[in-house]
C-alpha cells in the first residue's frame, strides 16, 4: 500500500493570496494537485492543512482524501510532514510526499516513482528530469521512524535523503513537471494564464 502526503499548509508568503485558492481552469490549484493525485496508482491521499484549512478543506469535499490538520504550519514544511505521517494507513509500504506547489505534477510521474519502487525495493525513490532531483519522493516503511524525527533545523526531509544518498533510485519523469513549483505570482501566470498547465509540457 503507497500513502501519498500533499503538503498543503504553507502561507504563500511569496504572494498576495494564498496560491492553493487561484483559479485554474474552473477549479483552484489545490483541486487540481489532489485529483490528479487521485487519478494516479497510490491508494490512499492524505492532504495537511494548516493555512486557511477551512478554505481549502470546502474546496476539497467532493474529492476521496483523507484531510489532517497541522496546527504548526507556521514552524515549516516539517511538521507538516510529520502531521501527515500520522495519518498514514498502519498498511503502508511507502509514504510519498509532495508539496501542494508542484502543481503541474501528472499522474504518470507519480506512477513510475511508485512502479520503480515495486520492482526495485529502493527505500528511496526520487522523480527526476535531467538529472535533476524532484518530486514526489517516496520514502520505504523501514525509514518511518526516521521522517517522524525531521525538524526545520537540518532541513526536514533532506536530512533523511542525505543519511541514505547511496540508496537512492531516480527515476527519469520524463517532463519538467516535476521539477516545478509555483511560489510567485510570475510563476503562476508562466505556466497557468500561459497555457502550460492545459497542454502538460511544463516550462515554455
């Protein structure tokens, strides 16, 4: 069983409103990240609100996920990580994260990470274009203990990442998507008022 963790409870400091709430194509960025999500092969969504929840959560409920609270999204993306550990299934082989921001993920990323994790048995699967690491990460049961002792001060799940280098999997995406995250207003309309985020080929 695959758990994937969208980190949705950041403020959107880089921008005048929260980013997760703009509108894309007739529903908000945060709708748009979490059905995808849906569409791919994980079986259990768990997305962590911190940051106007109560919006969000509105947004969020017609769609099958599980919704779990960070009351500490002010403190970082950490405890977010954390929160949404908690929630995972006692079931789960992998977690995988994935900051809500990457919103031009698509779910056949999100498939080869999970599929080359099933062949492989890597405890780390990271997607990646180029040689360059993105997201989602996955990260193997056996390390649980590990990313429920994450903390800002060593930079959250980089420190997990960097205590296991040698055993990480990349797996080639395919597509930039999941290399980019949307954390200003000229990001935003780059890739959504430009066209992007309807054809899915990621920066132009």
């Amino acid at each position: 069983m695959i758990s994937l963790i969208i980190l949705a409870a950041g403020k959107s400091t880089r921008m005048r409103e929260n980013k997760l709430l703009l509108n894309v194509n007739g529903e908000t960025l945060i709708e748009r990240v979490v059905r995808t999500a849906r569409t791919s092969i994980v079986d259990e969504v768990i997305v962590v609100l911190g940051y106007e929840a109560r919006k969000l959560k509105e947004r969020l409920a017609g769609i099958d996920c599980k919704l779990t609270i960070n009351e500490n999204y002010e403190k970082g993306q950490s405890a977010s990580v954390k929160a949404g550990l908690a929630a995972v299934s006692s079931h789960a082989d992998a977690l995988m994260a994935l900051p809500a921001d990457v919103a031009l993920i698509d779910s056949q990323s999100i498939n080869k990470v999970v599929e080359e994790y099933r062949r492989s048995k890597s405890r780390i699967v990271i997607a990646s274009h180029h040689g360059e690491s993105g997201h989602p990460i996955l990260i193997d049961r056996a390390l649980f203990p590990e990313v429920s002792g994450v903390n800002e001060e060593t930079f959250g799940l980089k420190a997990v990442i960097n205590r296991h280098r040698a055993e990480i999997n990349y797996v080639e995406a395919g597509t930039e998507n999941v290399l980019i995250d949307i954390d200003t207003e000229e990001e935003f309309s780059k890739y959504f008022r430009g066209g992007a985020a309807s054809t899915g080929t990621g920066r132009t």
